[in-house]
C-alpha cells in the first residue's frame, strides 16, 4: 500500500504485518504496479513527486527510476511495457531500459 508521506509497505495478507516498507519517494504515492521482469518480482511505484520507481521485492533495494515532469498519476505493467500516466500525457517505456517507446497527450 502507498502512503502520502511517500512510503510503501508491503503486507502479509492473512496478518497484515508489514513484510518490507519500501522508502524513497518525497511525495505521496498514486498507483502500483506488480511486474515479473528477468525472473524477478518487481513492484513499480508512481508518485506525485514526479517519479516512477521500480522496487525489487527481494530485499526491498530501488533497482529502477523514471523521472516525469509532472505529478504522475497511474502506473501499469503489461509483458515488456510500462504506461505511465502523468500531467496530460501517457507515455509507454521499457521498464528494464526505463527509455520511452510511445506518448500520447491530450
């Protein structure tokens, strides 16, 4: 669950204990997003502060950051593509490579 102080925490569901509290954004976090890339599960994190982080859920370690220029609203994973929504646009990336395949603007 993503909190508006920016943090993440990963519970247990049967107990709700927190199993890893995942920290790094600066402002609250908007949308998550499960993804399994290269045999690891990663969880994507997008933030009002202008970023989308990818978490390894290992260990809890940042392995990968999308910088946006505006408020990021949604994140959502699909196979080998990542959409972002932010300001008045959706963009679509690579997740492993965070580089930009597609935009769309309003």
């Amino acid at each position: 669950m993503g909190t508006a102080d920016g943090e993440i925490r990963v519970l247990r569901l049967t107990d709700a204990a927190v199993l890893l509290a995942l920290r790094g954004h600066t402002a609250a976090v908007r949308s998550l997003a499960f993804a399994r890339l290269g045999g690891e599960d990663v969880l994507f994190s997008a933030s009002a502060d202008g970023t989308v982080r990818g978490w390894d859920l290992r260990d809890g370690t940042q392995a990968h950051r999308i910088d946006l220029p505006d408020i990021v609203q949604t994140v959502a994973h699909q196979e080998t593509s990542l959409a972002i929504g932010y300001g008045r646009e959706v963009s679509v990336f690579t997740p492993v490579t965070a580089q930009p395949t597609e935009s769309r603007s309003q």
